[in-house]
C-alpha cells in the first residue's frame, strides 16, 4: 500500500516528461525558424545573381 501512495507523490516522471516536451517545441521552433531563415536567404541570393552580370 505504501508503494502505491509513495508513487503517486513521485513526480520525477512528471519532470521528465515536461523537459522532454519543453526540447521538443523548441527543437519545432528551431527547425521553422531555420527553414525560413533558409528561404529568405535564397531569394536574397538568387536576387542578387540575377543582378551580376558575368560577362
């Protein structure tokens, strides 16, 4: 019986499970942030090739 209630006030799992949710949404944002960041950088590039001419 004791296990029972002793488990039940553990909240080292709990702790876990918010860390390990807390790195996954920043691991989303991080990838979006990049992915834009990413995009906005090849259209300025592109840009600017299109403005050099090689000749």
């Amino acid at each position: 019986m004791n296990f029972i209630k002793n488990f039940i006030k553990d909240e080292d799992g709990v702790t876990a499970i918010e860390y390990a949710l807390l790195a996954a949404v920043i691991a989303v944002v991080m990838l979006v942030g990049a992915k834009a960041l990413g995009s906005g950088l090849s259209d300025s590039f592109t840009a600017l090739a299109a403005k050099i001419k090689i000749t």
